[in-house]
C-alpha cells in the first residue's frame, strides 16, 4: 500500500525538552485518521511537522511520499485546519476566501467566485458572506477556516480540531462533510479532537498518543475490544437477590469488579470466555436470572484507562 501520511521515528525536542518519542504511524488513501490525547501530548507538533512548519528533531514525516516543505506542487494538494486560523478580521468571507483563492492559484475570476460560493455552501456560511470576519463569532470563523481548507480541492486533509468551538449542528456538518469527502472523493485526512463521540463516528483508525508516545492504535472496534475488559449487566428478581448475588460472585477470581443498582448487578471480568462461566455458576447457585445482557463499552472509557495508566 501506498501511504498518503508517513511518520516514521519521529522525534521532536525544543531546547533539549523532548516532546515526541519515536512516533509512527501510517495512514493511507481516503483514510479518515484520528489522532488522540491528553493536552500536550505532541498531536499539534506532529501535524506542524508533517505540513513542514517545523523541523523535526529525528525521524521521518512524509505526505504523499515528499516533505512538504520541499514541495511547492505538493502544498497545493493539502489543506490545513490549524488552532490559529490565518483569516483576516477587517475583510468579509467572501474577501478572506478570495485572497486565499488566489494564493491556491485559482486563476480564472468565474472560477474563483463559483468554488467561494460552494465552499461557503458547504459550511453554511452564504448567507454571511458579506459580513467581516471581525464580527464573527467563534464558530463562525471555525466554518470558514474550513470553508478555506477546502477551496482548492485537496487531496489531503489536515483538520486539528476542526469542531472547536462548534455548536451541535456545526459539528454535525463537519462530521457528515469530513465523511462524505473521504468516502465520495477519496480525500484523505488526519484529524485531532478531543470529543470522543464524533472521533468514533468519524474515523477510520485512531493512534493515541500520550506524553508524545503512541500508547494504542488500530480501529475503534479493534481498541475498544483489546483494551477494555467484558462487563455484563444481570437483572434479578429483588434488591435483596441482586445483593447476595453481588457477595457470592465477588470471591470468583475473574471477576475484577462487580457493583449492585436496585435489581442489577453489574460485572466486571477478566476476558470473554469468563461470561458464560459466569452465568452457569449463577445457575447452578439457584440464582433467578431475569435478564443478562452485555454492556457495550465506549472509546472513551477506553481512553480514559489508556491516558492514566501511561
Ligand atoms: N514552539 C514550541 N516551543 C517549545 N515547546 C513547545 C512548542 N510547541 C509545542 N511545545 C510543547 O510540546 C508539547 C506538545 O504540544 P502540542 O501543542 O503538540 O500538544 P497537543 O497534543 O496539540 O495539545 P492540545 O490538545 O492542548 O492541543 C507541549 O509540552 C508543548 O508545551
Ligand atoms: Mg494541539
């Protein structure tokens, strides 16, 4: 497979301060690839890196096989969402998007003004096309930093926390149109958030990099599956059942954790094949069963075992 996102061994200091260790990672075409973690934990460095905004102390940062500070071809097939949006306060959408239009080298004047108003469309910002930037609110300039991102079609995508600052529905259309451009268009794209939901609803594979060290990386699923242990939730008959339940299967060696709520005990084991081990020592103890079901664990709770045992 050709990767469209190379790092490989990258180590980056500031002034003798080491802030990534040996980070690799590879993403590949139409990929949506999300970079997770705490605060400080080098997503940021890495992404500034990888646009070649920073040299890297050690190691190998590539797009699309070329160091993009070497390629003036290459930067025009990527765009960049960053913390700091670049967009001018005094002028309109429309002007900030112009100027960037012509920076992208969009030539034609029709050309310009068709692919601005698409843009603007897509973030849901033609109607304040006009208005100046300065009178933005913070989501406002985030739909434009976007809206920028997108106007020369790139084929790469780098959004650092494109949702910051969004409400319910701006987070929304970011999500829908991050997804709709790496499935209609084969846009590839590297995106770092710390909302876990729509990190789980939008990419494709995830790295988790704590303390600048990648800790975990794969699928959500895969993740998910590796690192949290089976919790099952089983329904009885009383409160005074469900007790005595949670007492005898406490002394049970692969059971990690159990905790009582009214009529329900819920269970934490050490691996799969523990649950229907479980569930016949419940039987043949003469324990009512009502219900048992599996409770289906998130990233974030995931995460959250990741970033505090690194
Ligand atoms: N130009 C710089 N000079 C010195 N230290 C820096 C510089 N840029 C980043 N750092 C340090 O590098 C570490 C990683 O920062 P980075 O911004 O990459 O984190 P991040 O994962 O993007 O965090 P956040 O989630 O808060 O955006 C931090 O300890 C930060 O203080
Ligand atoms: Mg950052």
């Amino acid at each position: 497979m050709e990767w469209v996102v190379e790092v490989e061994g990258l180590v980056k200091e500031f002034n003798g301060r080491r802030v990534l260790h040996d980070v690799t990672f590879h993403v590949g075409r139409s990929e949506v690839f999300g970079l997770l973690g705490p605060n400080g934990a080098g997503k940021t460095t890495t992404i500034r890196i990888l646009l070649g905004l920073l040299e890297p102390t050690l190691g190998k940062a590539l797009v699309l096989g070329e160091r993009l500070s070497e390629s003036r071809e290459l930067r025009g097939r990527v765009g960049v969402v960053l913390e700091s949006d670049g967009l001018f306060s005094q002028l309109t959408a429309y002007e900030n998007l112009e100027f960037y239009a012509r920076v992208y080298g969009l030539k034609s004047a029709v050309e310009r003004d068709k692919r601005i108003r698409e843009v603007l469309e897509l973030v849901g910002l033609y109607e304040a096309r006009s208005v100046r930037v300065g009178y933005f609110s913070r989501g406002m300039r985030r739909r434009l930093a976007l809206a920028r991102a997108l106007l020369h079609s790139p084929d790469v995508l780098f959004l650092d926390e494109p949702t910051l600052g969004l409400d319910v529905e701006g987070q929304a259309l970011v999500r829908d149109l991050v997804t709709r451009l790496s499935r209609e268009e084969g846009v590839t794209v590297l995106y770092t958030s710390h909302n876990l939901n729509e990190v789980e609803k939008v990419c494709s594979r995830i790295a988790l990099l704590v303390g600048g060290r990648i800790v975990a990386s794969g699928t959500v699923e895969s993740l998910v599956s590796e690192f949290s242990k089976p919790l099952v939730e089983v329904y009885f008959t009383s409160t005074g059942e469900a007790l005595k339940v949670a007492k005898y299967i406490r002394r049970l060696n692969y059971v990690v954790e159990c905790w009582c709520d009214g009529k329900s005990v819920t269970i934490l084991v050490e691996s799969n094949s523990d649950i229907p081990k479980l569930i016949d020592v419940l039987a043949r103890s003469g324990f009512k069963v009502v219900e048992a079901r599996r409770v289906e664990r998130r990233l974030e709770e995931v995460y959250l075992e990741l970033v505090r045992k690194n």
